[in-house]
C-alpha cells in the first residue's frame, strides 16, 4: 500500500516543470504589469488600472491588497516594485508627476506600509525619493540604485539607508546575492563583498568580452551560480554569460538558437531572467510577427527548450516577461502587457526516463514524512519555498523519518549512491 501510494505521487511529481503557462492574474488588452512577487505565502502584484493586488491563494484567485500608509491611481501613482524581505514586504511606487518614487515597508504580510526613506536623495518640492530603478534583498540587508545616483544600503535593523562610497562601485546598478557575499557590475567587471557593500574587490573575469556592459546580474539562491547578460561596447556582442567560480572565469551560454529579431527588425533582448536550483529561465523581447511572449529554459547551459506554451498570442508584437517570482511550489511570470501567468516550478531534479528513486510518505503530512532512496542510501536535503536550507540527512533503503518545521511547502531534494538526483514537494498542513 505505501508502495502504491508513494508511486501515485512521485508520478504526480515528475510532471513538475512541465505543464504550459496557465492565466493567474487577467487585464484588460494592453493593460501594463509592472511587477509580481511571492511573500509570506501570498503573491502580490502591480497593475495599472487595479494597482496593488494580492493572491491568498497561491495565484489562484486574486483581490486588491486593501494596504494601508499609500494609494495608487491608474493616472498616477503606481507600485514599481516588490521585494519580498524576509519577515517585511517592501513596496517602490513611482509618481509620474515628479518622476520620483517612496519605498514602503510592510511588517504585517502587506497590510499596514509606512515609509522607509530617511537617508535617501529626495526630490526638491515634495519630500519624495529621486526616482528608484532598482531594489535587492538578502538575509535582511536592503540596497536600492537611485536614476544616476549611486546606490544606498540598509543593513538589518538600521533606521537610515547609507550612500555605497566605494569608488568603484559608486554607480553600480544591478546586484546579486548569495549567502554571505553581494556581487554588483561596475567598470566592466564584476566585484564581490563580504561586508555588506563596505568594501569590494574586482573579479577575475576570464572570458567576458572587452568592456562588457551589464543589463541583469543574478545568483542562483541555491548552487551560488552568477550569470550577467549584457553587451560589449567595443564589438557590440550581446552575450548571456555564467560562472560557478564567483566570477573568477565566466562561460558563455549559446543564444543564437534562440534569439530572433524583435518588432523593430533588431536582435531579441533579454527582459527578465529567474536563476533556481540549476534552472535558468530567460523571457526575450517578443519576436516581430503574431506570436507568444518568449520564454525559454535551460539546464546544462548549453541548449535551450520553448517554455512559452500556454501564453497569450500577441498582435502587437510588444508583450514580453518582465518578471518571475517563485512560490509555494509554483513560478509566476508578470507580462508587461498581457497579466501574470503561473506553472508549476520545477526542481530541475527529475530524471523523467528513470524509475523514481525517491519515495516520500505521507504527503500532504502534519508534520513528520517518511524517506527512502530506492538505491540504498544517499544524502537528503529540506529546502523551504525560498531555497533556505531546512535540514540534511543521510538516507538508506529504509524509510527515513524528517520532521517538518512548520506548515507550508517543502522541496525534498534526494541523491542515491550512484549519483542520481530527485526532487518532490511535500505540503505540510
């Protein structure tokens, strides 16, 4: 009976990262999205006419938030950004009026915001912040790219955002975390710190192209893999390049099979990437023609497959990702003009031509789960939503029991003696 059930829902499972695009969040045609994000188990989102939105229920179904401490207008003020930061939800809105932005701080899962702007440049007049690009967040410390600027920092529990002073790095724009160092782009290369951006030190950079220009940076939360996608000035190769060496020595990953030309009859950029677990998705400028917005994937960085099954079929050649999310299990994707769409995550795990290696029992579960990896033994790893490791344990042919810290969604990331690796997703109610 265990065998037959544990059968059922790894079968279940190994469809995970497969199913098409499916209409989360609907707008009216053209109707701009301007972000998503997945915080303390709701999705939340930003659109023009509805203005702040959230989901409870996991994208199913979706209301405004009916926050407090700001206002949007579809003729005015908007939420620019969101950024889940850790116990907080943090809001950017954008004032057309001005051209200046306010960020908000939420500590009640985005009911009651105030502002969270002292020590940030403002805008002569109206006690607004200079227009904010840009917001990143890791392990409670905030930085934020102010429109020419520079970039100014929050550490865990500070009252006052700090200007970055480092020479270098003054007017980075884009950063990337992953466990105790942030990475930025600047001056053509990328530099790391360990200190939360007190001070920093150049990388190697092998193999990135003569005065490379960055668009996005990103780190891979759970392997620490850097990718940057950006253009050299001198050749104008626009590359999309990837490094496990903390951006010692830098790959290139093949974009020609993939990138077309856009409506203006030039090459395809890149509108949003999402890094998880070995998986890098990509979302491209729409191709000229009526087509669906492009979103392709890769595991092995060397090959892409179409992942835009499902997505709405664009006339107007002008709709394209502009960000993910990932959350209890599911990955979202905001299109700029066509609503937020959500599939299945996916682990990147899932050897779908062998037999599941990875029995997990029960599930859903109160709070304890069996284990066993069918080889015999091997290593297991509990990760929450986010990627945070939750435990590890050694696994046998025997059922291994793991408990559970509290309700939610778990990914069980399993490895047997012969190196094999599976994945399931275990509800805890």
């Amino acid at each position: 009976m265990l065998r037959s059930i544990c059968s059922s829902v790894l079968s279940l499972l190994t469809l995970l990262g497969s199913a098409q695009w499916n209409d989360s969040y609907s707008v009216a045609s053209a109707e701009p999205i301007y972000a998503v994000e997945v915080h303390d188990g709701q999705v939340f989102g930003s659109a023009n006419m509805d203005g702040f939105v959230r989901s409870t229920d996991n994208g199913l179904s979706w209301s405004p938030a009916g926050q407090s401490g700001f206002t949007t207008s579809f003729i005015g003020t908007r939420v620019s950004h969101i950024r889940s930061a850790g116990d907080d939800l943090l809001v950017v809105t954008f004032n057309p009026s001005y051209a200046s932005s306010m960020v908000y701080r939420s500590s009640d899962g985005g009911i009651t915001f105030v502002p969270d702007t002292a020590g940030l440049p403002k805008v002569a007049g109206n006690n607004e912040c200079v227009n904010i690009d840009r917001i990143e967040h890791h392990d409670g410390l905030v930085v934020v790219d102010v429109a020419n600027l520079g970039n100014w920092w929050k550490a865990p529990g500070a009252s006052t955002w700090v200007q970055n002073q480092d020479a270098a790095t003054l007017y980075a724009e884009n950063f990337a975390f992953h466990a105790a160092t942030a990475y930025t782009w600047a001056g053509y290369h990328l530099h790391s710190s360990t200190d939360m951006g007190a001070t920093w030190t150049a990388a190697a950079d092998a193999g990135v192209p003569a005065w490379f220009t960055e668009s996005w940076l990103q780190a891979d939360p759970v392997t620490g893999r850097l990718y940057v996608v950006g253009t050299s000035i001198t050749t104008q190769e626009y590359r999309l390049l990837y490094s496990d060496n903390g951006g010692a020595s830098w790959d290139s990953i093949p974009l020609a099979p993939i990138r077309g030309s856009n409506w203006l009859g030039t090459g395809q950029t890149i509108t949003a990437i999402h890094a998880y677990d070995g998986r890098l998705s990509v979302a491209l400028q729409n191709e000229a023609g009526t087509s669906a917005p492009n979103v392709w994937l890769t595991t092995d960085m060397a090959t892409f497959q179409s992942d835009h099954a499902g997505l709405p079929i664009d006339a107007g050649q002008l709709q394209h990702g502009i960000g993910f999310a990932r959350g209890g299990g599911r990955l979202f994707l905001a299109l700029s003009s066509g609503g937020i769409w959500m599939k299945d995550a996916g682990t990147g795990f899932t050897d779908r031509s062998a037999p599941a290696a990875l029995e997990v029992f029960p599930n859903p579960t109160d709070g304890s789960v069996l284990v066993r990896v069918a080889q015999g033994e091997g290593s297991l790893n509990v990760r929450d939503t986010h990627g945070a490791l939750i435990a590890t344990v050694r696994v046998t042919g025997e059922l291994t029991p793991v408990q559970l810290p509290e309700a939610g969604a778990y990914i069980v990331e399993g490895e047997d003696r012969t190196g094999r690796r599976y994945a399931a997703r275990v509800i805890h109610r």
